[in-house]
C-alpha cells in the first residue's frame, strides 16, 4: 500500500475508492463498504483504509470541513450530489472507525510507523465529527 498522510485519503487504495464516488449518485455506495466492513470477513489492510475513507465521506457530510492534504473533488461532488448521510450511515461509519482504530490490519501496520499518534488523532477527529 503506497501511503503519504495518515489522512482518509492519503494512500492509494483509499484515493483510488474516492475517485469512484464521481459515479455513485446515493449513500448506497458508501453504505455498501460501511455495511460490508461491518460483517466482517477477512482483516485486510486495504479494506480497513476504504472503510476509513467511507467514513471520512460521512463526517465530511455531517460538516466536518476536508483538510488541504485530501483530495476534495470528488467528495464535494458526491457530497453535492447526494446530501447529508443518514442516521443510519453515520452509526455505520462510528462503528467502522472504532474496529479500525481497534484491532485491524491496518491499526497494526500505523502501529510500526512513527505517525501513530497522527493517524489515531486523523480517526478521533472523524469519530468527533460524527453526530450522535
């Protein structure tokens, strides 16, 4: 995984999911991954990073404002599109930040970095964004 922030969309899988949501005219697209992620499967590093960006996607739809390092395009455009998520997203998206933030592929490799501390305060950030 190709990683240069420890931003929702700093890492190529991540940006390559994001540059899909320039097609997707509902929340179904993001409910699909949040959903998905939610039933589990197999831990993988590059499932946790989308699920990530799903749910930067939320918060960013719940008024949290994109920082200058994300690439804000294509989550505007699908923000336009589509309106503020549902409640029933915004959950899903909560619960993915917490299992990635926990126990994950993911939280493993950030662990081996010395950006930890950033990337856990990129999640609490987006976790705090989330209404409740």
């Amino acid at each position: 995984m190709g990683t240069w922030s420890e931003e929702p969309f700093g890492n190529d899988t991540a940006a390559d999911w994001a540059w899909e949501l320039d097609e997707a005219d509902s929340w179904a697209f993001v409910t699909d991954v949040l959903q998905g992620y939610a039933a589990g499967g197999e831990d993988d590093a590059d499932r946790d990073a989308i699920a990530v960006a799903a749910a930067a996607v939320v918060a960013h739809g719940s008024g949290l404002p994109l920082s200058e390092e994300e690439d804000a395009e294509s989550v505007e455009g699908f923000l336009a599109r589509v309106g503020a998520p549902p409640a029933s997203v915004v959950a899903l998206a909560r619960a993915a930040l917490d299992k990635v933030g926990g126990d994950s592929e993911l939280a493993e490799l950030w662990d081996e970095s010395d950006e930890i501390d950033d990337w856990r305060a990129t999640l609490t950030r987006l976790r705090d964004a989330l209404p409740a």
